[in-house]
C-alpha cells in the first residue's frame, strides 16, 4: 500500500499573500520603534498551508521544532527546544482546532485573524489559542436579533460543512428558536461536495416558500454556489451573511448575475492602519529566480490584466518587477479586507507587547533572557495596550477580544458594481437593548427593493385573534382564530386570548375590553314610568276610597264591618302600593333591605286586616242567632290585637332575616353576557320564602274563611268580595313564582312589582268599590234597613 501524496500548493491566493503582507508591516513597524522592544528585532518565518489542515499542522510542529526541513520531507523526532514563541495564523476554524490541540501542550501562543468558531473559546481544548477576531458565539447570536428585527420568522440556513459552519449556524438555529423564528431548511456545503449534492440544495430552495436565507458560509463555498445558482436564474432571495464574505470584493466580483444584491449582514468594523495600504501595494519582486513566491505573485498579478495569446510567443508579456500596480482593480489591491488585516496587526503587536513584559524593557531590553513560549502566553492573556489608531486591543479569559460588528448592505451601483454600505452596528460592550442599532438610511432590498421582504410561514396573527399551532408543523405555522366573545388579545401574533374582567365585554374587533352596560329597572325607562304610574294610580284610587269612606263614615256601609278595620287596610293598601317604588331605581344597601321587608309588612298588615273583616263577618252571623254571645270575645279590641299580632310575627322573621342575611346589592354577571344586571341578592333564601310563605299562609286562611262565609244570607255580604279578592291574590302569588324564577334581570324586578300591584289592586276593587258605587251612586240603598234586609241587593 502507497503513502498518501503530500498536499501540493498549486497556485498563489491573494488573499493569504495579503495577509502575510500585514504581518511583514507590522514585524517592520516594530523593529523600527524605539519604544517597543528596544534594541530586539523580531524574525518571522511564513509557512502556506495551502488550505489543508494536514499541511497546517506539519508546519506548525515545524515551527515549534525550529526545524525548516521538517515543514517538508523530515522523519526526524521533535527533539529541538522551540525556536518560535509565537504563531499567527491560522486563517480557517478547522485549521486552528487540529493546530491548538497539537502546540497547546506546548504552550505556544497560536492567535488567529479570522478564525471564529465558537469551539475555540474552550480553554481546556484549546489552552494556547487567542484570536483578535470575535467569537461566532456573538455573531450568531447577532444574526438571529438582525433576522427578528425585520420580521423574518421563516428562513432557510445554508452551512459550510465544517467547523466554521456547524457551530456558527448550530448557535444561531438556538438563539433563533428563543425568539420564534422558524427554520424551514438547513442545509450543509462543502466545496468539494459532488454536483448532486448542489443541485439537491437547489433542489429544497426551490421548493420552499421562505423568501430569506442565512448564511454561515466561507467565501470560497459561497462563490461555487453563487455560480450554479446563477445556471438555475435562483435569483429574488433575501441573503443575510457573515463576516466571512459580507465585505469579500471578490465574492461581489463574481455575482455577475446579481444574487447577492441587497444582501445584509455583519462584518468586523472598518479599521484605518496608516501606512498598511502603501506597504501592501509597495511588491518589488527579486529577480533571482530562486524566490518562487515573488516569481509567482507577479506572474499571477498581471495575468489577471494582460492574457497571454496563442498566435505567437513574441505576443507574450514578461513582468519586469518594477511596474505599478496601484492602478490594478483586482483582488490584490482591494482593500476591502482591510479590518482583518488589522487584527493580523494587533495579533503580531500582541506578541510584541508580550515579549516586551517578559524581557522587561525599559530603555533597552535585556538579552540575558532567554524567552519561553509558556511566558509569552501568560503574557498575552493579561495584555492591554493601545494601537497608534487609538484601538484597545485585550483579551477576555477566552482569549477572545470584545465583539463589535458592522452592518453591511449590499447596494449596487448604476455602473453594475456593489457597494458596501454600514446600516449600523451590533456592540456586546452595550447594554442588551442597545446592542443592535440601526441607522436612519435607505436600504436596498433582493432585486433593488426598497420595501423590507416578507418571510413568514404565516401572516401574523393582528389583535383580536390568535394563533393555533398547525399540527405537524414548526411553531412559525400556524392558523389564526378570532378570540371568543368576551375574549380579547391586544398584541400581534398573541398565542392565547384573555377573558376579560368579570366587568367588562369585548368589543367587536376583540383588540380591548369595555365596560359592560349597568341595567337595572329605573324611572328613566318606559317599564320603569308604567310601573310607577301604576302605583302612583293605585295610591291616588286608594286615597281617593278613603276620603270617601271618612266622609261617608257615619253611614251604614261604612259602619256595617268595622269602619276601624277598613281604614287601616286602605292605609296598608296605600303602604303596599307605594312599597313597590322601592323596587326601582338602582339598589343600593338600604333599598334592598327596605323594598323586601317594606313589602311582607304591609301585605301581612293588608292581609291581617282583610282576615279581621271575614271573622268579623263570620262572627256576625253567629251573634244573630238566639243565645250568642260571641261577638263579644271578638270586638273590636280582639280585632285590633289580632292584627298587630299577625303583623308582629312577619316584623320578627324580617328582623331575624335582616339579622342574619339581609339583601344586599348584587351584580349579576351570569344572566347577560355583555351587560351587568344590577339587583337585590335575597341573602338568605330562607328568610325571603319565609316571609313570601308567611304571606301565603295568611291569604289562604283568609280565602278559606271567606268561601265558608260566602253564602250567609245578607243583602250586602261582604264575605262574597273578600273570598273573590283572595281569589285573585292567590292566583296572582301563585303564578308569581315560577315566572319571578324564569324572568331574567330587571324582569324578574317587574314581575315582582307587577304581582305587588295586580293583587293590591285585587283587594282595592273588590273590597271597597262595590261600596263606593253604593255610597256615590246607590244612596237610597245606603240604610240600616237594606243592609239588614233578608233579600239580596238585586242590583249594584
């Protein structure tokens, strides 16, 4: 079996030869300064790792060992103490985590420009790895609040397929879910992935309906997909990428088709290095044909510019390596990557600040000591310095620096080119609801839009309605349902409704709660004023008996039974009449404990005085007959205390009520939804059907009294009118129950004051109008002798 081939490095990448350029610039700046290490130059040696991490690791262990040879073909054993004390590099996460598990051990000091997987962050994996680049922990992060700023709850995710990708994007799929977005895909990418695996990517674009994709890609994944999303006119989507290729003047070169306009997205923030530009653009190459790197680098450079032709070899164009490139337009002399340039710059200043504690220089610094790796880490790790920029340049206990980041959109221009322009910025120095902040400018959109894209699965769920999840679905989707009545939510995409107080309704558009109509019967409402005239009319007709019965009191029809009697019912008539206006009007304490007493009074003194009258009849006809003594054990004496103690016995139960359960205001909430029925609480349910029973038992006795007595021979038998008006109170109390019980509300209210009524007037009419027909019309039959006549009034 063969051993692998080696990794051959088979072209020169700008980008890398760029960064090795700052380094060159800041290792010169140094050794030039008489303040920073005096009197030391620092070496350097530069390794390509070609963008593999086996070769990044064999030079690593090369630089470690001091030994150039074994970055080559050396077997020999690691043996050689370092001869380095720092390494900057690498450039990619993958690269950095196989190089720090290896020289961590060592404890050589590895500081990455642009290496920001969250992992690295681990100082128990990874011990000797700083980084002047933040952490994707704070990228994703930022990414997900930028995607919740704009309302995309619904997007699509595509990785680089490593270590870079995984975890940036595993970190902002978690922040994302914490605040409701929804990923409707999330594929992965490597660039070495077959053409299939590309075109199942295109594939789930295709079929989806999220309008934004996010991004954790390197910008050489990126432009392979670029290029085959342009075959398949992929174009309208909304990108939000990372700093990996935001700023990449070379990704925006080969969107020719335009698929990244309007792209948006974080990028480390904008650094000015005086004299960084002019060095990186001041290339002379060697002519010794030994130095391949200079060799290649021109050749390279200008190839871009000049193409090589196929009709002659005197066609060709030889680079002299003295012509000017700072009119070239490619990737050598954009600038744009310019901050990453500057943390190499503060990584290699880092090492330099390190070394300068550790050989404790003042005016000149002492090379009696000899430097290790592990001084230099313990030094770097609690270094704080300024660059001559002004720049603080620290590391936390993670040896990651503080993230700040840009916020790039990508606008393009009318000449077909892009321009990157900061939207705003995202700062973890701030506090939490300052850390994203976006500025008052104009932002284009996929396809030159200035109307921010709609991503969302659903449309969000307006006030008044809610959201109900779809089964089978992520949260993101789901179906709106209008609140129930009584029910209102007063925010956007609310997942429940509230019940509204027991006080308030909801409104139509079930975005609030009002407050619910008060009903209860009052003077102002047609019912209200029917009731009240009646009972005014019934008090004015009752008045109006009375005043007739005292101007007619010496007369036999007033005298025949009992004038005394018939008074005091016509003032318990009135009494009752007047009782039932207490029933209306708002109930308050008072009302409600008068309007229920008020009424069994009266009505048990009503019916005390009618059951008076029918045993005075009674008793009458029992005094006519020979030998009877009778009405002398009920004269008018025993009458009157035969009424006071019936009416005594329902002013204890109602005392006993009022004692223990009195009524009491009382808002019904139950009977109507969307109004509150203001009444009177019974309290105790047994002290009101006590009283109403008492009344009852009353009425019945009356009315048995009254049958019996209703055929005693007499012209004028009053017993005949008393049993008639019992008739009619109990049909009318009867009937009263089940319909106060089944009236809703304020009815059951006027069913009350009804019954109060209609029996009152049962007892007016019938008791006392036959005789003021008799007094006012009849007069001739207004003597003693018809009244005690054998025969019976022929006519009334």
């Amino acid at each position: 079996m063969d051993r692998p081939s080696r990794v051959q490095c088979t072209s020169l990448n700008f980008r890398a030869f760029q960064y090795a350029q700052a380094m060159l610039f800041a290792i010169e700046e140094i050794n030039n300064s008489t303040d920073l290490l005096p009197g030391i130059s620092l070496g350097y040696k530069i390794y390509d790792a070609c963008g593999s991490i086996a070769r990044g690791v064999r030079v690593a262990l090369a630089l470690a060992n001091g030994n150039e040879d074994t970055a080559t073909a050396s077997t020999a054993p690691c043996t050689r103490p370092a001869q380095v004390v720092a390494i900057i590099g690498e450039t990619s996460s993958s690269p950095c985590m196989a190089i720090a598990t290896v020289i961590g051990p060592l404890h050589i000091p590895l500081i990455s420009h642009f290496a920001t997987c969250a992992c690295l962050s681990d100082k128990v994996r990874y011990p000797s790895f700083l980084r002047t680049i933040p952490s994707d922990y704070y990228q994703s992060r930022a990414l997900a609040q930028l995607v919740k700023h704009f309302g995309w709850t619904w997007v699509g995710a595509i990785r680089t397929n490593a270590d870079y990708g995984n975890n940036g994007m595993a970190i902002f799929t978690e922040t994302a879910k914490q605040l409701g977005i929804c990923l409707e895909y999330s594929v992965s990418f490597f660039r070495q992935d077959p053409p299939e695996k590309i075109q199942r990517i295109i594939d789930i674009i295709k079929a989806s309906t999220s309008k934004v994709i996010v991004t954790f890609l390197s910008h050489m994944d990126l432009d392979i997909l670029i290029h085959a999303f342009a075959n398949h006119n992929l174009t309208g989507y909304q990108w939000v990428g990372t700093e990996a290729w935001i700023t990449d003047f070379h990704t925006a070169t080969m969107d020719k088709h335009h698929i990244l306009d309007g792209a948006i997205g974080l990028a480390i923030p904008m650094a000015h290095v005086t004299g960084m530009r002019e060095f990186m653009l001041d290339v002379k190459s060697l002519s010794s044909s030994s130095n391949e790197l200079y060799t290649e680098f021109w050749e390279t450079l200008f190839d871009c510019r000049f193409m090589k032709t196929k009709s002659s070899e005197k066609n060709q164009r030889y680079c002299s390596g003295y012509e000017d490139v700072s009119g070239l337009q490619n990737a050598f002399t954009d600038m744009s990557l310019m901050p990453i340039f500057n943390n190499v710059y503060k990584g290699v200043y880092a090492v330099a600040h390190a070394l300068h504690h550790t050989l404790g220089c003042k005016i000149i610094c002492s090379n009696k000591v000899q430097p290790n790796p592990f001084m230099i880490l313990q030094h770097i790790k609690n270094i704080q310095f300024k660059t001559k920029e002004g720049e603080q340049v620290y590391f936390n206990e993670n040896g990651d620096p503080a993230a700040k980041y840009e916020i790039i959109n990508w606008q393009p221009r009318e000449n077909g080119t892009v321009e990157f322009v900061t939207v705003g910025f995202y700062d973890t120095t701030l506090p939490a609801d300052k850390q994203l902040n976006l500025h008052n400018k104009s932002f284009t959109w996929a396809q030159k839009s200035k109307q921010v894209p709609l991503s969302v699965c659903s449309e969000s769920c307006p006030p008044g309605t809610r959201k109900v999840l779809q089964k089978g679905k992520p949260i993101c989707c789901y179906d709106r349902i209008p609140c129930a009545e009584g029910e209102i939510s007063n925010t956007t995409d609310s997942i429940t409704c509230v019940q509204c107080h027991a006080e308030f309704w909801s409104n139509e558009r079930r975005d609030d709660c009002e407050k619910k109509m008060t009903e209860f019967l009052s003077y102002e409402e047609i019912m209200g004023v029917l009731l009240t005239a009646a009972s005014l009319l019934g008090t004015i007709m009752t008045t109006t008996v009375a005043v007739i019965f005292f101007r007619n009191r010496n007369t036999p029809i007033v005298k025949a039974n009992n004038s005394e009697l018939s008074f005091l019912l016509l003032f318990s008539l009135t009494l009752c009449f007047l009782c039932s206006l207490t029933f209306i009007g708002r109930p308050y304490d008072w009302s409600c404990m008068l309007r229920h007493t008020a009424f069994g009074i009266t009505f048990v003194l009503c019916i005390s005085c009618v059951l008076g009258k029918t045993i005075v009849v009674l008793m009458a006809f029992r005094a006519t007959l020979p030998g009877s003594n009778v009405m002398k054990w009920f004269g008018p004496p025993q009458q009157r205390l035969s009424v006071l103690a019936f009416t005594l016995i329902q002013v204890l139960i109602c005392i006993l009520w009022l004692t223990i359960s009195p009524p009491f205001p009382f808002k019904n909430f139950h009977h109507f939804k969307d109004k509150i029925i203001l009444e009177c609480a019974l309290g105790s349910s047994v002290g009101f059907w006590a009283v109403l029973g008492y009344i009852g038992l009353l009425a019945m006795f009356c009315f048995v009294l009254a049958f019996l007595a209703r055929k005693l021979p007499d012209n004028f038998n009053e017993a005949k009118f008393i049993t008639f008006s019992m008739l009619i109170f109990c049909a009318v109390w009867i009937t009263f129950i089940p319909a106060y019980v089944s009236s809703p509300g304020k009815f059951s209210v006027a069913v009350e004051i009804f019954a109060i009524l209609a029996s009152s007037f049962g007892l007016l009419i019938c008791i006392f109008i036959p005789k003021c027909y008799i007094i006012l019309f009849k007069p001739e039959k207004n003597t003693k002798k018809n009244m005690m006549g054998k025969m019976p009034l022929k006519s009334l």
